[in-house]
C-alpha cells in the first residue's frame, strides 16, 4: 500500500488488571510472532517467572522446563490490542531479558 503509513502492532500484556508490558511487533516467523518489549509496572513481579522460563529452556532439563513453562501458562494472562482488534488469549509466550518476545497463538 504505498503511500498509506500502517501503525506497527502492539499488544498490552496483562494478566488479571496489572499491566505486564507492551509488546511492539517486529517480524513474524509462522507462527511466532516476534516483539520487543517494554516493561510496564507489573514486570518487577513477574519478571522473574519469565526469567525462569528462559533459563529452564536454555537448561535442557525437561522438568526444570516443564515447571517454568507451566508457572507462565498457569498466570491468566491477556493480550489487549492497543488499537483495533480482538483480546488474544490464550496463547504461548516466552519473554527474555525483558527485551524479546516471541508468541503464537
């Protein structure tokens, strides 16, 4: 669409009422879609669930990553579109060093 500037998508990243962060789209790899991130104010009390998951899966230790991947799946987390579009839930995110996100849905 040349011409036409298309606003970049973004997503809060909530779980319950706290606000996590906003992810901002930068590729998408079928069926990744991969963000940068930036901490909101719930990050200081998630952040280290997060942190865990990442180190678990870079471990290689299947119950180390089946206990990490699940305390992030078990969070009732939500993805509000800033802008148009439907609430994603639910969905798998990895977020690391509280910079990149990688989802699918």
């Amino acid at each position: 669409m040349k011409g036409v500037e298309v606003a970049p998508r973004s997503w809060e990243l909530k779980s319950g009422d706290t606000a996590l962060g906003v992810l901002f789209l930068i590729d998408i790899d079928q069926p990744w879609f991969r963000c940068e991130f930036m901490p909101g104010e719930g990050w200081a009390e998630f952040g280290q669930l997060f942190d865990a998951q990442a180190a678990a899966v870079d471990s290689t230790d299947d119950q180390r990553i089946v206990e990490a991947v699940g305390a992030v799946r078990d969070l009732p987390l939500k993805l509000h579109p800033l802008g148009e579009g439907e609430t994603i839930t639910p969905f798998i995110i990895q977020i690391r060093n509280g910079e990149k996100v990688n989802f699918r849905y």
